[in-house]
C-alpha cells in the first residue's frame, strides 16, 4: 500500500473503473442503468448497468457452470491459494482507487477507506487464501475392519447480497471464504454503492480467477437481490444488511429450493461504564463507536449505559469529543467524517431523531442536518439524554452518529438495560474489576461482547449476533464452515 498523501479531488476526477456487470469472465450491459450519486455533494458519479432477472439467470447459470466443471473447485488448493494471495496484492498496489472510490460512492473519508477498509480487503483476501490449505478432514478411529473419513465439500453456488455502509469489507468477508474452499459465487452489491465491488472483481481477473468463479450483478435489491434470494440453482444465500430484508430472504430461500440463508443483520450495541472504570478511555472511545463512520455501522455504540455517579462526568468527557469530530468533504485528507451514504439515510436518520425528541428526550448536541449549502448528505454528532430504556431512539437502529444516553444504578440493571433490544451484535463492558467483566460479559446476550475496547478483533475471531442480529459468522475459519457441507464416507474393508 503507497505510503504517500494523494491528491484524493484530482484522483476522484480521474479515476477509471467498470460500471458494467461480471458474467462469465466478461463485462456486460446489463438490461437497464441507473445513477451513482455521490452524498459528498449529490452529483451523479456514474451511471452502472443494472440487472433484471434474466441477467441473474446468466450469473448464476455462469457460476454453477464454473463449479459443476471445477475449474476452481478442483484446482490444488495451494495454486488457489496463489490467485488469492495475488488478488490480495493487487487491491494493495490499487489501495488509492479504492479509496478514493468509497469516498465517492459512499461518503466515508477517502484517508480512513485507504487505512481501514482497503487494508482488511486485502488482509481478508490474503488470510482465507493462506487458510486454504490448512483446513483438514478428519478420519475418526471406528475399529480396525473399518474406515470413516469426514469431507468438506465446497457447497456450490453462493449468492452473497452485500450493503453499502462498508462496502470492501463487507464484500470480502463473504468472498473470500466461499471462494477458499472451492464455491462459485453471485454479488449482488448494494445500488448506491456498486463501484468498488465491481473495481475489486477487476482485480480478481486480473490476478488469475478463472472466469465464472465471481460474478457482479448490480441491481436493486428488490430485482436482482430477490431474483437470488429466491434462486433454484443457487445453493447458499448470504446477507448482511437489516433485519427486514433479512426476514425476505429467509422467506425467499424456504420458498424456494430452501437454500441455507446466513443473515448479519442490525445491531443497537453499547457501551456499558462502571464507575472503577478509565473514564478518559471509555469516554473516549463511546464518542469513537457512534461516529466513525458517521454512525453506519451495524455495531455502532448507539447505547451509552453509564453509572449514575459518574455519568455527567463521562457525558462530559463524550460530548468535548464528539465535538471535534464534525462531518467534513471525505476528500479533504483531515475529514473527521464524512457524509452519510445517501439523501435517503440522511433523511431517515433525521426522521428518527424527530420522532424520537417527541418522546421526551433533551437534545444535547446535534439534530439537525449540516452542510446542506454542498449539496451532499450530512448529519452531526447527536446526543440525547432523558429518554428511557424503552424509548424508540434507545430500541430501534439509527444506523446514524446518534448516541443515546442511559443512566443504570446496578450492575443487574445495566445487564437489563444492554439487553433490552431484540438485537444481539456487539457491546462493550468498561471496569477494572475482572470478576464483573467476566459476569457482566457473560450475561450479556451479544455475538461478541469488548472489555475496555470497541471495535477491537481480528481476522482469527468470528463475526455475527443472536437474536435478531442474525447468524452464521463472518471471519476466522469458522466462515468458511458455512460454504461447505460434511460429506462422510464409510468404508468395510474386506
């Protein structure tokens, strides 16, 4: 990854990439377009091939070609390994494109795509295809007349719907598995946010993917996401995106050839600070959780679940912080945050809000829309106290810089209050009494739970929720389980 500062405005206006869909290898139209539009200032980007249906069928009709022949199922798993790890180069040596295209696509700042999300798409990339033959089967001892081995066969065609909020990221954590051990893949990335998507699968030719393996359908996720989702030929279906939509395509998929759904869905995470805790650290990383990425995150710490004898001095502390953390142009390199990704999420982000102050809640910073005069799509860091656990900002997802203020008295209740949202992604649990993060850790029915951190993990643990956050994981080697099926053979010797 280039270590220099590019000029990210010139490098906007210049930057080239494909706008078309991936089938078989080749870049095709599509059967209409739509428009790419920017929420850095509501200019149109682009305009992207869409599919129907029909072009579904092709993609999918490619893919299973491409698994039935094995041309990648059945290549040696160390020279699989090898296109991976090149592919995984290649989105390094292209990191400013790709940066500059989240920025243009999605409104994140183009500096912080490049540091974050272009390096866990290459690391993403590069650590499933190392894993590749590292994964073994197992031969159980069944007696001396007998033999048993446990296979894991590559499942066949998966279809992977992917959203807008961390497009690379996302993206990858579903490529990279299911290709690791030998499936054919569907994308069908999210309408507003296709660019970088189709770049990276660019990249993957690039670096020696035989055709048909990846295919790129844009599209909206009514058309070419449901065509799909309801797919008789497609095998696995997966998903991050919200809990809506992750109900309609589990109804897709037991609709249809009952396909095994994997869902990553919302998330009202939280931020849980006893009073021994480091206030300065967590007062510090509560203001991080709910505006990096200008709040679009599923694990957002929308929640600030704070003891009532040290509330106001960490509620202090979040707002000095989240003060200085005001949305700015995602190509001026020292963009706090950007914009959010849309005219339509900010409007939605602002609706919440409004609805939820008529509940009674006291505005402390924020609410309003900023930066209108651009013409793009930002909102503020906002705080609101006063509101009770039950209230609609403390239960439903903003998916906004939005953060949500709760005092408890008790550590039973402070379990009560993180538990109390039909969603179970990620919190965090701040103390410096070992015994009570273990307690409250366990108590807490989350996918995964941080102590005296956010945000913090990597590719060697798994990803996902419980309740109405989904299942199946992303990263670590347990992704990989789900693109596969247990074949077992049993052998009588003679």
């Amino acid at each position: 990854m280039t270590t220099t500062t590019p000029d990210w405005t010139a490098l906007a206006a210049s930057v080239q990439y494909p706008t078309e869909l991936l089938i078989e290898g080749e870049w095709s139209a599509g059967s209409t377009r739509y428009e790419v539009v920017s929420p850095i200032d509501g200019r149109i980007v682009t305009e992207v091939a869409m599919a129907d249906a029909s072009d579904v069928d092709r993609a999918v009709a490619s893919a299973r070609a491409a698994f039935e022949d094995r041309r990648w199922a059945g290549m040696a798993p160390a020279d699989r390994k090898d296109v991976m790890v090149r592919w995984a180069h290649l989105v390094n040596d292209h990191a400013d494109e790709l940066a500059v295209l989240t920025a243009l696509e999605m409104g994140k700042p183009a500096r912080e795509a490049k540091a974050i999300d272009v390096r866990a798409c290459h690391r993403t990339l590069r650590w499933f295809g190392e894993s590749i033959d590292k994964v073994l089967d197992e031969m159980p001892k069944v007696g001396d007349s007998s033999w048993a081995m446990v296979e894991r066969e590559p499942a066949g065609v998966v279809g992977a719907v992917t959203p807008w909020n961390f497009p690379l990221t996302l993206e990858t954590w579903k490529i990279a598995p299911a290709l690791a051990v030998g499936c054919s893949m569907v994308l069908k990335p999210a309408e507003n946010a296709p660019l970088t998507a189709l770049y990276v699968a660019q990249l993957a030719l690039e670096a020696g993917l035989p055709d048909g393996v990846l295919n790129v359908v844009n599209g909206l996720g009514s058309v070419a996401g449901a065509a799909l989702a309801g797919h008789m030929d497609v095998d696995i279906i997966t998903f991050t995106g919200s809990t809506a939509t992750g109900r309609a395509i589990m109804t897709a998929a037991a609709q249809s050839n009952m396909k095994r759904p994997y869902l990553e869905l919302g998330g009202k995470g939280a931020n849980l600070v006893f009073p021994d805790a480091d206030l300065d650290a967590a007062a510090a990383a509560a203001a991080w959780a709910i505006t990096y990425n200008a709040g679009q995150m599923c694990t957002a710490g929308a929640r600030l679940i704070v003891h009532e004898s040290v509330k106001e001095e960490v509620l202090t502390k979040v707002l000095e912080a989240m003060a200085a953390a005001q949305p700015a142009n995602p190509l001026e390199d020292d963009a706090p945050i950007g914009a959010v990704a849309s005219a339509r999420q900010l409007d939605a982000i602002h609706g919440i809000v409004v609805e939820g102050l008529g509940q009674g809640g006291r505005l402390l910073m924020g609410g309003e829309p900023v930066l209108t005069e651009t013409g793009g799509s930002y909102y503020p860091p906002t705080v609101v106290d006063g509101l009770q656990p039950d209230s609609l900002l403390a239960q439903k997802e903003v998916f906004g810089p939005v953060l949500t203020v709760l005092p408890f008295s008790s550590d039973d209740e402070a379990v009560r209050i993180g538990n109390a949202t039909d969603y179970g992604l990620a919190s965090a649990v701040w103390t410096n009494d070992l015994s009570r993060a273990r307690r409250v850790s366990k108590a807490l029915r989350m996918g995964t739970v941080w102590v005296n951190c956010y945000e913090e993990g990597d590719l060697t643990v798994p990803f996902g929720g419980v309740k109405q956050s989904g299942f199946g994981s992303d990263k670590s080697l347990h992704a990989m389980d789900k693109f596969t099926d247990l074949k077992t053979t049993w052998i009588e010797l003679p």
